[in-house]
C-alpha cells in the first residue's frame, strides 16, 4: 500500500527522527528515505535537504541499492511521476513506501516558503 503524506506530516517525521531519542520506554522512530523522483535540473532547482536523487527511469537499474526494509517517500513535482515509482517499488517487494501529497510544490508552500518554484 501507498500511503499519502501530507508536507507537515513529513517535516514532523524527519525532525522527530534527527531530534533526541524519545525516551528510555520509547523506540525511536527511524528516518524515512527520501527520494526524489524528479530530472537533475528540477532537482538542482529546488529539492529537500537529504533526499537522494534518483531520477524516474534509473529507478529501476537502481532498485538494489535499497533495503526493502526501510521507509520511503517518493517526491516530484506535484506527485504523479513519485506515484508510479512507489507502485513500481511496491511491485517489486518494497512495503513502507509513502507519496508526498502535492509533491515539491505543495512543500514549497507549506513547509519552506523561501524555496524556488517552477
């Protein structure tokens, strides 16, 4: 299943998984990896901070380079091409995959206002 992600819910994730842990009772809660899906000169134009940049079609030569395991969220512009690549993904045995609601552009707006839009 491909769960939708909101912009705050995913800057929730990301800084309570760079803040301290939580808790001696409490796991804390992993990263999520995030990929963007999107061309280099998209990328270059505005990204998140720490995602990894795997353009759309190299997805597919590069599926061995990550752990089924782990969480992603898949960005690109407003979250169509980030779609088909977590279904893709989720094909292939990926199970913790989430889309960025609205993409780079609706992060833009709700979450960093400064970043470039296009």
């Amino acid at each position: 299943m491909i769960a939708p992600l909101t912009p705050q819910a995913l800057k929730s994730w990301v800084d309570e998984a760079a803040g301290p842990p939580p808790g001696p009772d409490v796991a804390p809660r992993d990263a999520p990896v995030i990929i963007d899906v999107r061309e280099g000169w998209e990328h270059q134009r505005a990204h998140i901070e720490g995602s990894l940049h795997i353009p759309m079609q190299s997805i597919p030569g590069r599926l061995g380079e990550l752990d089924p395991a782990a969480a992603y969220v898949l960005v690109c512009h407003h979250g169509m091409r980030s779609y088909q690549v977590a279904e893709f993904m989720a094909r292939h045995g990926f199970e913790r995959l989430y889309n960025l609601s609205g993409g780079i552009d609706a992060w833009a707006s709700a979450v960093e206002p400064g970043m470039a839009r296009y």
